[in-house]
C-alpha cells in the first residue's frame, strides 16, 4: 500500500510540474518601431522605383524598334513611321545608320512626360534583323 502511495505522489507530482512548466505567460504585442515602418515603407518605394524605371526602359526600346522598322535598316521599307507619342523622330543621319529619337511630350497613355533623346545606332550588320547585327542605344538626358 504504501508503494502504490508513493507512485501516486510521484505521479501527482510529475504531471503538476509538467503542467506549470508548460504554462506560458501572455506575449506582449510586438509594436513596430517608427525606424522599422520607415525601412519597410523607403523598401516599397525603391520597389515601386524600380519597377516604373524597368517599364520606361522597356518602353524606349520599343520606342527604338517602331523606329527603325520603316527606316530601310530593317531591310523592308514602310510609307510612314508608327506613332510615337510625344516624340519625333530624326532621319537625317540614316545614312550612317542612326536614327535619332527626340521625346518632347507626354507617352500614349498621357501618365509620363518624356524629353531628351535616344540615338539608335546600327553598330554591326547591315541590317538590324541581321544575324549577328548590333544595335547601340545612346540615352541623352532623357528622362521620365
């Protein structure tokens, strides 16, 4: 009998310990630091930054290829230039094989400015759909 009292007691004894030892106090909310919103709200905006500048790249580039592709460089010949909003485009070098993109106005969608100039280049092959050819971008103060 007294064996069976003493395994009770230890028993007891284990699982009240191992009931209090799991018992955890209340977190406390973690509040953010003003340095911490600072830090995630400066990362949303260099992510937002790059991203607009990715796109306004992307849309130079096609910007470059509407205009060389009734230049005579691409090796067919068109009676006019696709719309390029805001911008005009200078072929007075095409001999040399530049095109010049001069932007003084507003994108197609009206939501950008543009102004500078991108001077586009054939610097290798004899036309820009070449196997091999080489187009050369040159950005003049060009900005968005």
């Amino acid at each position: 009998m007294k064996t069976t009292v003493k395994m009770a007691s230890y028993a007891l004894l284990i699982a009240g310990l191992s009931l209090t030892s799991c018992k955890k106090n209340d977190p406390q909310p973690k509040l953010i630091s003003s340095n911490e919103s600072d830090e995630s709200s400066s990362f949303n905006q260099h992510s937002a930054d790059v991203t607009a500048t990715n796109n306004s790249v992307d849309m130079s580039i096609d910007d470059a290829e509407n205009a060389i592709a009734p230049s005579g460089l691409s090796g067919r010949r068109m009676s006019s230039y696709p719309g390029i909003c805001g911008a005009t485009v200078d072929t007075s070098q095409i001999a040399m094989k530049i095109i010049t993109i001069n932007y003084n106005g507003n994108s197609c969608d009206g939501l950008r400015s543009r102004t500078g100039s991108i001077k586009v280049q054939l610097t290798s092959g004899a036309h820009w759909n070449d196997a091999g050819a080489v187009l050369t971008l040159t950005y003049t103060n060009f900005k968005v």
